[in-house]
C-alpha cells in the first residue's frame, strides 16, 4: 500500500481536464493509498475538517486508467435499529455527512501537474458524469492533490 493521500479542499470553480494517463506518471499512481487528511479552506480563509481530525479512507488507481475512492469520519454514530431501513433523519445525516465514494477514470497531464477524475459514479449525486480536475504532487510516497469543487457546495 502506498504511504498516504493528503487532500487540501478549497471551494472555488475550475474548468474539466482530459488527457490520457502519461505511462510514467501512471507508475508513480498505481496501487492503493491510504488517507492522512482532508481539510477544506475556503475563500475567506477559514479551515474546516469536515470528515473530523483522523479521517480514514482509500483511493485506488489502476493501470488501466480506472480509480475508486471512499473517505469516511471515524467514529461515526451506530444505527440504533441496527437496521438502516428504519434509521432516524439524525443518523441518516450523520452518515450522509461523514461518508463520500466516488469511481470512475482518471487521467494526468505531468506537464501542468493535474489529474482529472471522469467520475462515473458517487455517493454525492452531484458529482456523477462530471470531470474534476485537481492540481496534484506526488514527493516521497506522499500523494497531495487539491479538490477545488467539494461536497459542502460549490459549482461544476
């Protein structure tokens, strides 16, 4: 497993990126990364942890140019029924709140340092057959890429 996958989210718009996987960038992103943190900063200046101080999740590129990735709140209150058929509005909310998957393609330019995620499904309807790009730098099994489109608002 790779090291980690910081992500620094920042609510702004961007435009749609996509290029085929360069085989040399391919190589530095194949396999499976495990997530160190998610902050969103927003315009303002402020700073939020929305999936709280130790997120957990995993982001999973192949060589085929597919991904998939979940990131989750650790921690997250149990369902009381234990059945989420009869889950209560507060606990729906809390799972909706502290869960985010998505998969689809992806691609990097190495020239500009963006990737773009073609998403083809998501737990954030929002998202679905949308391309993200994302400014990214891969140093020493650090993968960090920057999210300018997040699920607390903002536009495609």
């Amino acid at each position: 497993m790779k090291e980690t996958i910081i992500l620094c989210l920042i609510f702004f718009h961007v435009g749609v990126f996509g290029q085929q996987v360069e085989p040399e960038v391919e190589n530095e992103f194949i396999g499976s990364w495990s997530l160190a943190s998610i902050t969103n900063i927003y315009e303002n200046g402020s700073k939020v942890e929305p999936y709280g101080q130790n997120p957990d999740g995993l982001l999973i590129f192949d060589a085929d140019g597919n991904y998939a990735t979940q990131l989750l709140k650790k921690n997250r209150p149990l369902i009381a029924s234990g059945n989420k058929n009869t889950s209560t509005a507060e606990e729906n909310a809390a799972i909706v709140k502290g869960f985010n998957a998505h998969y689809g393609r992806y691609s990097v330019d190495p020239s500009t340092g963006i990737m773009a995620f073609n998403i083809l499904h998501a737990s954030f309807p929002n998202w679905e057959n949308k391309i993200q790009k994302r400014a990214f730098s891969c140093l020493n099994g650090v993968l960090t890429y920057k999210v300018t489109n997040t699920t607390q608002g903002g536009m495609l």
